[in-house]
C-alpha cells in the first residue's frame, strides 16, 4: 500500500474523530442550556465531516473555507449525495460559524443570538451528516 493511502486514512479518521468531539460538545451544550455553543459545536462538526470525506474522496486538502454548503457543493461533484431532506437543511449551518462567536456579527452577544429550537435543530442536523459521511467512509473502505 502506497504510504499516501495510509497518510489519507489516517488523515481520514483524525477528521471523523474531531466531528465526533464537537458533537459531544454540542450535547454538553445542550445540557448547559449554552444554545450558541451547541449550534457552533454541530456547524464544526459538519464542517470536518465534510472535509475527512473530501480528503478520501479527492486525494488533497480540503478547500480553506467554513462554510458547509460550499464544501458540500465540492462533495457533490465527486458523486457524494446527502439524503434530499438532509442536504436541504445544512444550510442553515453556515450562519454558526460566525454568529456564534462574534458580537459584531451576531448584532450583539452570540449568546443571545441562537436559542433552544435552533440549538437542537443544529445538532440533529449535525448528527445525521456525520452519521451519513461516516457510512460512506465505511463504504469507501470496504470497497479498497
């Protein structure tokens, strides 16, 4: 096997493991009622599953960007396709990546600007991305 390979799997795992982290994050959030932090936890989570699959996927770094839709797009080209219904609401999650860290952004306190509703959307979202991309990890493996 071509030390590559086994540079990019491992490169791989690194990536689905920190998506899984921030999930974890997200749901300690939620249980500290820290709305903000849980859409922020589950928009990074996204984020580095998308970005562990386009390094599978495509053999190269992953494009310098945070929004999910934009890497999702990149994802697409390369014949990977969320569920319709999911790839419909991971838009949503961009606005994270900013809103919940910056007052200027956010028009005031991030903490103020995402509440409960949202906070569980976001992560129920998250959830189901990460959990889509692993099984395609696991399929890409497979087939090797």
């Amino acid at each position: 096997m071509a030390w590559w390979v086994v540079l990019v799997r491992e490169e791989v795992e690194l990536w689905i493991e920190a998506a899984n982290e921030d999930l974890y994050d997200a749901e300690l959030a939620i249980s500290n009622k820290r709305w903000f932090r849980a859409a922020f936890y589950s928009q990074q989570a996204v984020e580095k599953a998308f970005k562990a699959l386009y390094m599978l996927l495509v053999r190269e770094p992953p494009p310098y960007t945070h929004r999910v839709t934009v890497l999702y797009s990149s994802l697409r080209e390369k014949g990977f396709k969320l569920p319709s219904d999911l790839e419909e609401k991971i838009a949503v999650l961009n606005k994270y990546y900013t809103i919940t860290r910056y007052p200027d952004a956010a028009n005031g306190l991030p903490s103020e600007s995402v509440d409960r509703e949202e906070a569980i959307r976001a992560l129920e979202i998250a959830r189901r991305v990460v959990g889509v991309v692993e099984d395609e990890v696991r399929r890409h493996r497979s087939t090797r």
